[in-house]
C-alpha cells in the first residue's frame, strides 16, 4: 500500500481529530487544496466557512466544517488549525 499521511485536526480548545490518511482536501482562501504523502511543506489559511475532508485508507472520509484557521504541510504531516471544528453533515462526511 502506499504511503500514508498523518493528520491532525485542532480546535482552539481540542485536538478533534488525529490519524493516517491516503490524501486531505482543504479549502483555503486560495482555493481548494489537496494533500497527497511527500507534498512539499506549505502555509495556507482556511476560507471561512471551510471544510476539510480527509479521505481514509479503505475509501472512507471524514468531514469538518471550519471556521478560520490555518493548514500546515511539512514532511511530518499535515495540521488543521481551526478556530472551530465539527463533523460535517452526514451527507457529506461519507
């Protein structure tokens, strides 16, 4: 299997949400972005409203609604830094 990526998703007050995934779609104020294993290192700030969508190994996703915040890329991983986090509308969390 390929490689996976470690994901974190952090609220002000909580971690919400933290495992390995096979890829991360963001939006950012820059537009939509995705994060496949071995992406280069990068800064973005959430569009607000947001959503972050993080697809599992085994075609499963998980879904959160954010509002403001950062996405971190480095060669650890990838870090959603939200000023707020809640799982998505069940229509769109699978």
């Amino acid at each position: 299997m390929a490689n996976l990526l470690h994901v974190e998703v952090v609220a002000v007050e909580e971690k919400i949400w933290t495992g390995e995934a096979e890829m991360l779609v963001a939006r950012t104020t820059e537009g939509e972005l995705g994060v496949l294993p071995g992406h280069a290192p990068l800064l973005g700030q959430l569009a607000e409203p947001g959503q972050v969508r993080i697809k599992l190994a085994g075609g499963d996703q998980v879904a959160y609604d954010v509002d403001g915040g950062f996405v971190s890329v480095t060669d650890r991983g990838v870090t959603i830094l939200a000023e707020s986090a809640t799982v998505a509308t069940p229509a769109n969390a699978h």
